[in-house]
C-alpha cells in the first residue's frame, strides 16, 4: 500500500500521533519534494533570463544595474543551490528513518519547528546553543 493513498491534502502532523509515523514521514516528504520543485523551476527560470539578457548595452550605467541584478540573480541561485542539497540530505534522512530527530541529541525535533523549516537537523535548543558558541567564536 503506497503512503500517498492514506494522506489526506488537509493532513497536519500531530503531537497526539507516535513521532514519524508512516503519514509524518509522507507529510514532510512530500512537502520537501514540493520545496525542491519550486525551487528547481526557479532556477530554470534564472537560467533562462539570464540566457536572454546577453546582450551588449551601450549606456555605461544600464550596463552596471544589469551586471548588479545579474550578480544578484546569481547569488540567489547559488543559496537555492545549497537549499536544495540540503533538502536532498533530509530526503536521504527520511529514507533512512533518521528524520525529525536531532543530530546532535537524538531527541525528537518538534513539529512545529519541522513544519516551519523541513531541513532542521536540530531541535531548537541544540540549534541555539550552536548559534550561542558560534557568536562566541566569531567574536574571538
């Protein structure tokens, strides 16, 4: 029986229900598979208007407003990039039955943090306290 066939489209994970369940696992798959999609035809859009918009602009100042939407563009694409990859390692962690918990505790992540960020690899203690050391670090 495929898990698509017992997931309703108004399905919300729930606290009440056993973490990670068959219909949690499929619920954050697909919408990590959604985010991925959206994402890819983002970037083949770029792609494309940056494709069309080789041209050669005689005026000084349109030629540099075009190569700075156009570093712009490129720094978006490459953030998508790595949102991408790292919504690829949460489908690897769904498929080896690792999603939702934390990777530095092992205690389940909540859902609502799940459900607002699908690529957390921390609960949000463990998140903040990583965040606390790396502004310390930082300030050396």
């Amino acid at each position: 029986m495929k898990a698509e066939s017992f997931l309703p489209d108004d399905y919300r994970p729930a606290e009440d229900e056993p973490f990670m369940n068959e219909r949690q696992t499929e619920y954050f798959r697909r919408k990590l598979l959604t985010w991925k999609q959206d994402l890819m035809a983002d970037t083949r859009d770029t792609l494309e208007g940056l494709q069309d918009s080789t041209r050669n602009i005689p005026d000084v100042n349109d030629r540099a407003s075009e190569e700075t939407d156009r570093a712009l563009e490129l720094r978006t694409r490459d953030r998508q990039r790595k949102l991408v990859s790292k919504i690829d390692a949460a489908l690897r962690r769904i498929d080896e039955g690792e999603y939702g918990y934390c990777e530095v505790t092992g205690e389940p992540i909540s859902l609502k943090r799940l459900d607002a960020r699908p690529i957390a690899t921390m609960s949000l203690e463990a998140q903040e306290r990583h965040e606390r050391r790396e502004k310390v670090h930082r300030d050396d």
